[in-house]
C-alpha cells in the first residue's frame, strides 16, 4: 500500500510540473493576465516582484512550480474499493520584471 502511495505521487508531481510549463506564456503578455489565467486554472499564485511599476507593466521572468498537496484515498463517488488521488491544491511561483 505504500508503495501505491508513494507511485501515486511520484506520478501527480510529474503532472503538476507539466501543467505548470503548459501554463507559461507564450506570447507578450502582462503579468496580470498571466496571474489571472493561472488563477483560473486552479493555481495559488505566489507573485515574486522587481521594481515598483503596477503589475500591468510588468513582464514575466519566470513561471516555477510550488508544492502541490493531494490526498489519496477510497472515499471518492464511484471509485468502489480503488484508491482515487485528489490534488487539493497546487502553487506556482510567478517572477515578474517591471
């Protein structure tokens, strides 16, 4: 059972950390909107600032992944006697220039 465990989350830090580089701009964007759209995908943005401009005329740096917290277990509806892991949050660090 541990075993299931420590697989299960081996597993769910491999889809974070791909879901935090899918999450990266790709264009010219602001750094507001950059945080909005990882907010709405279900990130706690951690925001990291250099200079005193307001956000929307800052640019971004770099997109790191956070800790990710999940649980496993057996009480998910329909999941009979299988283990279900559920990710209960996730953050991402967000670097912005202005």
């Amino acid at each position: 059972m541990k075993y299931m465990i420590a697989a299960g989350a081996m597993a769910l830090a491999a889809l974070g950390l791909a879901g935090v580089a899918n999450a990266a701009p790709s264009g010219p964007v602001t750094a507001s909107e950059t945080v909005s759209s990882l907010q709405a995908d279900g990130f706690h943005v951690i925001l990291n600032k250099v200079g005193t401009a307001p956000l929307d005329g800052c640019s971004v740096t770099s997109v790191r992944p956070g800790q990710t917290f999940a649980r496993v277990d057996s009480g998910a509806p329909g999941a009979g006697s299988s283990l279900v892991t559920t990710v209960t949050s996730k953050t991402v660090y967000v670097d912005v220039a202005c």
